[in-house]
C-alpha cells in the first residue's frame, strides 16, 4: 500500500551517523522490493541483522499436488482441516499455482519458540477465528475476526493468540500485494470512490526493541523449503524505521460494498490485487432496487480466471448448504451459476447479510492431495434440480 509511515527514533538523513547513547552507531538496513525501484522502509538495529551463527538442516514444505489440470467444480470443508499446536505445522495448502498459494491454517499455540519468514512470498491472512497480536521487527497489530494481515514477503514476524480456538484463511502472492490501482490517484491517495480508505489500514504501531544476544531460531521459507537460521541477536531489536514497505491489518468489516440498481459484476467487491490474482471482499450490503432485478448473480463463464471462494459467515445467496470455512472453486472454461431456487429465490430481497472472501487467478489452480481429503465428492453435480 503506497503510503508513508514510521515508528521510533530515526536521524535526520537518510544513510547518515546515527549513534547510540554511548557514541557507537547504530545500524541501518534498507527491507525493498524490486530491486531498488519498489516500496522500501529503511530501519535501524541495536545490532548488525547479518551475525548467522548456524544454518540447520532445510527440509521440503512443497505441497503434494493430486490434479494438476482440474476442470472439476470442488468444495472442500475447511473446518475439516485439522488443528495443530504449531502455526507452521498447521498450515495446509489446499490449491496452487505459480502465482499463488491458497492454505488453511488452525494453529492452537502462538507461535513463540522461533520466528518466521517468507522470503518467496507477499502474505495475506485472513482471521476467520481467534484474535491476538501479529509481532514484526517493524512493530506489532492486534488482529480479530474479520481481519486481513498483509504480510510484505521478508518480513519477520510472529504470531501471538489469545487462545486455542483459531481458523485462518491465508493467500501466498509471489507478486507483491496492492489495494487496487482503479481506487488510487496518481500520487497514490486512494480516490472517494473507494470501498475504503487510509484511515481503514491499521500499520503497526508498538515497537518491541530488544537488545538480547543469544540463539535465535528464524524459519524461512524459500522455493517451497524451509531453511533454519540461528542469529547471535533478537531480530526485534529494531529503534525507529520510515518507509512505504511494512505490514498492516485492514477489517473486511471496514469494507463498504457498492451497489446499483441492477446485479454488478464481482470486480466492485475487488480489495487488493496483484500480478496473478485479486482478492475479493463479499459483505453484508443492500441488493440490487431495479423493480425488477434479480439479485443473484448470472451464470457466468470464467474463461480468464479459477474463481475460488471462502465462505465466512451468513446466509451466501448464490448457494445451498454451504457452511462456514467451505471453499468452492469454480474453474476456468466451464460456466457455473446460482445453485437450483436461489435464482428465483433472491427476487424481491432486500438485502443479504452474507461474508466470504474471493481470490479470482489468472492462470489455473492445481488441486492438492490435502484439498481432496476434505473434497465434497458429488459439488460438481449439484445444479442438477
């Protein structure tokens, strides 16, 4: 998100002395994306962020893939996906591509006994159950249900729950991850028309610095490997940062859906996008006021795009017996439409109180052995009345 924020103490120039109480320096990285032509932040560590003391052993966290060319219509029960201690271990990749990794996640502990990063990947994480603190060397966001985490790929983080009971939706972007350009100015500001605004966006905004030596594990995932590192220092032992390159959390519940007389395509719920896929926000809204519209969407081709959607809550028009945590996904090439009744069901509503969260890719979405363990069998032959 193209916008200015700091934390902390940090000089006057950039790339300048800036000395501690004691007279020795303090010392400045630059975190940027593409190259030294993206978003960047530059920070200021009581130590030197390189001192490895050992690199472990790495070991393969690639997903096993089923069915690599799908042109099968599938639902999956998401709160099939088991719950595991660790927040890592309980991560588990249902659909992929070269673009993107879709995963559910139901992590019991916080994450406390080592830190994470992804090297490879943007990350957005969507609270589904549980709230708690998301903790980055660039400061720290309380989250709750409704929330997305958007997670800038290099960024050390990790996770701090208030309880057992958690549920994430969590999207992997190899491309980095923007609010939508048709919403922004060309300085950046988002325009009127937007479905939110900065003031949605919550940065971090308590800075844990901590000036610790030691053994410090940090997991980082690299072209589908995990690699572990020891570091001599806390990787939170960060005085003051500014940039445009840092995490922060915006509610799906800030997001204010737009309407018209008659039914408009999914792009108006659109809430980030990125070079292989957007994301979509559906929310309690008014429906469609023509006299004689008909709220529930048309059948539709997706000849471009594999539609997948995660439902979260409320009654979702468009579908029968769906369940909170479900996930559909509607490939490319093939139409696909309201379930039987809910066409003729949705005239003369008024509104709808549904909220779920669609990610539209580009290119086609391979389906793991872990998404067909939780598979409902016959989906596909569901429009049949």
């Amino acid at each position: 998100m193209p916008r200015y924020h700091k934390l902390g103490k940090i000089p006057h120039k950039r790339h300048t002395t800036f000395r501690k109480e004691d007279g020795s320096l303090y010392h400045e990285q630059l975190f940027g994306t593409i190259g030294f032509d993206g978003m960047s932040s530059l920070m200021y560590h009581l130590h030197p962020p390189t001192m490895v003391k050992e690199v472990n052993d790495s070991y393969s966290v690639a997903p096993e893939v089923a069915v690599e060319k799908n042109m099968k219509s599938l639902s999956l029960n998401g709160f099939q996906v088991p719950a595991k201690d660790d927040y890592l271990d309980s991560r588990v990749c249902v659909l992929m591509n070269n673009d993107c990794q879709i995963s559910l996640a139901a992590p019991k502990k916080s994450l406390t006994e080592y830190f994470y990063k992804n090297a490879d990947s943007d990350e957005v994480i969507f609270i589904h159950r549980g709230t708690g603190k998301l903790r980055t060397l660039l400061g720290n966001i309380s989250f709750s249900y409704g929330d997305y985490l958007v997670i800038p790929r290099g960024m050390t983080y990790q996770l701090q729950f208030d309880d057992e009971d958690n549920r994430l939706f969590i999207v992997e972007s190899k491309s980095p991850i923007y609010t939508p350009k048709r919403y922004r100015n060309w300085f950046g500001q988002l325009l009127e028309h937007s479905p939110f605004c900065e003031r949605d966006m919550r940065p971090p905004e308590e800075l844990e610095t901590h000036d610790e030596m030691g053994d410090f594990i940090v997991k980082v995932k690299k072209e589908d490997y995990m690699h572990v590192y020891t570091y001599a220092s806390h990787p939170f032992d960060i005085i003051g940062w500014d940039g445009y390159n840092f995490p922060y959390a915006f509610s799906i519940h800030d997001f204010e859906p737009i309407t018209g007389r008659v039914h408009l395509p999914p792009p108006i719920h659109q809430t980030f996008e990125c070079a292989g896929f957007v994301i979509c926000s559906f929310v309690p809204r008014l429906y469609d006021y023509h006299p004689e519209a008909i709220p529930a969407p048309y059948n539709h081709s997706n000849i471009d795009s594999d539609e997948v959607l995660y439902y979260v809550d409320g009654d979702f028009m468009s579908r029968n017996n769906i369940q909170k945590g479900q996930i559909t996904l509607h490939p490319a090439g093939i139409p696909h439409g309201p379930h039987p009744g809910a066409y003729e069901r949705s005239i003369g509503k008024k509104d709808t109180q549904e909220l779920a969260v669609m990610v539209d890719t580009f290119a086609p979405l391979k389906v793991t052995k872990a998404a067909l363990e939780i598979n409902i069998d016959d989906y596909y032959q569901s429009w049949i009345h």
